[in-house]
C-alpha cells in the first residue's frame, strides 16, 4: 500500500504477521490534486509509483504471485483505477 500521507509502503503477507512499514528510494507524501501511478512488473517482482506521470522509483522488491489492488481514502476524495500505458523514461 502506498500512503499519500507520508509516502511508505505499508505490506502484510496476509499470515499471522502484522503490518509491515518501509521508507524507499524516491518516496514523497502528497498534497493537492495529482495522480499516481503504479507499475506492478511480475517479470521484475517489483512495484513502482509514478506521481504526474513520473517515476518516484520502485517501491517495493521480490514479488511474486496474485495480487489485488486496495484503496482507501479519506473523506472527499476520490479514486479511479484503470490500466494504462507505462510513462516514458524521462532524462
């Protein structure tokens, strides 16, 4: 889960475990209106975030199997979830 807020990933293996939080390479907490990306690559195992169409970096390392996509919001805001094309490489 990437937070808005301050920007950390938040994972769980779904096990008995607990939440786990992690600082990553490239993260930003958000303000105002934006949209965010997010590139899951199975082939990599690896999860990245775009804000406004740049690539923050990658978040999250080592993945593999199904997953879904979770959102959650605070009030007033509002989502849409589609499949797009990945940003160009910027630089």
């Amino acid at each position: 889960m990437y937070n808005t807020f301050d920007g950390c990933c938040y994972s769980h293996d779904w096990g008995e475990g607990e939440f786990v939080r992690e600082t990553w390479d490239g993260m930003e907490d958000l303000s105002g209106s934006y949209t965010i990306g997010m590139l899951l690559d199975l082939d990599e195992g690896t999860l990245s975030v775009y804000k406004n169409g740049r690539k923050l970096g990658v978040m999250k390392r080592g993945l593999a199997g199904q997953y879904c996509w979770v959102v959650t919001l605070l009030p007033g805001r509002q989502v849409t979830i589609k499949r797009g094309p990945v940003p160009p490489v910027s630089g």
